[in-house]
C-alpha cells in the first residue's frame, strides 16, 4: 500500500526550504513556492499568513537538523575538544564542494534582511546561532577547555567569517583554514 502523502503545510516548507536556499529568499515568488509543493497559493496562504511567515519556518525548519548535524560530526570525531572543533569545519569544506551547497541559509537569509532587524526570520537566525554557541560552550565546558564561553564565542566569529566568505570566493580552503585556527584555539586554552 502506498504510504500517504504529505501534509500540505510539510510539502510547503520542504519546497520553501529548496527554493530559498537554492535562489534566495527575494528571488523565490509565493507562487514559484505554491507550484513547488504541488499546492495552491490559496492554500499556502491557508498555512502561512505571509510570505514572512513563511520565510521564517523555512529557517525554523532548519534550525534542529543543522544543529544536530554539528553535534554529530563533533561526537563522531576522534581526538581531544580541539580536533573534533576542527573536524566541524572539515565536514563544512567537504559539504561547501557539493555542487548544490549554497552556505549558510540562516546568513544568507540575514545578509538579504539586514533592513529588516525586527523580522521574526532574523530573531530564528539569531536564536539558531546562539544555540550553536551554547551547545559548543557546553562540550568545551565539558572537555575542560578554560573559558569554555568565551572560546566558543571566538570559534563562531571563526565559523561565520568562513561562510561569509565562501559567499565571496566559493572556495572550501578558507573553511578548512578556520578550522586549523579554531583547533589552535582550543588548544592554547587546555595548554
């Protein structure tokens, strides 16, 4: 028997979440979303009251799968806190060679509502990498790192200058070469 079908509000976030991460947000038209998900545009509406709504689910979409993607690769990483900090960067230059990969869809997202401070996207944006932070603040904290906070704060301000430069020169090696200088953080705190 085949099994059934999606909910509508389901296949509208998935086609939401391949449109706005393939061509952006401001490219992709209500309707081009409608047409994706197989659904009306009346019906989208029935889901989401606006555009808006929907940009932010499509992030809020997101938010779990990445981060439990970086959990993973942090745990599946053999070596001491500082390896498998890098080993994060490593597995984000491996992904960055994937011709689909576009970067981070929460920076993107943001670079495209910079004039919109108080749109509830950005607050999911924030909230997502401020959970990152927390979350590698808490297995620095429990590797012993000194200044657990602090260095997780650094190794974002590493992660984020990565990706926003991949946006410029789509090269991986930057990502890699964060991942060195995050690595020598944590390994200068626990010398």
């Amino acid at each position: 028997m085949p099994s059934p079908a999606k909910p509508a509000r389901e296949r509208i976030i998935d086609a939401a979440n391949r449109l706005f991460y393939q061509e952006g947000i401001r490219a992709v038209s209500v309707d081009a979303v409608a047409e994706k998900a197989g659904t009306t545009k009346k019906t989208l509406y029935y889901h989401f009251k606006s555009k808006d709504d929907l940009i932010t689910a499509y992030l809020t979409s997101r938010d779990q799968p990445n981060l439990a993607l970086y959990e993973a690769w942090y745990k599946a990483a053999s070596g001491e806190a500082g390896d498998k900090v890098e080993a994060i960067f490593l597995q984000l230059a491996q992904s960055a060679r994937h011709p689909k990969w576009r970067g981070c869809g929460f920076l993107r997202t943001a670079a495209e509502l910079a004039n919109l401070p108080g749109h509830p996207a950005m607050k999911v944006g924030a909230a997502h990498k401020k959970k990152f932070e927390v979350w590698l603040a808490g297995q620095l904290a429990d590797a012993q790192t000194p200044a657990p906070a602090a260095i997780a704060r650094q190794i974002v301000l590493l992660l984020e200058g990565a990706f926003s430069i991949m946006l410029i020169h789509k090269d991986p090696a930057y990502i890699e070469e964060a991942g060195r200088a995050a690595r020598a953080l944590v390994m200068a705190a626990r010398a």
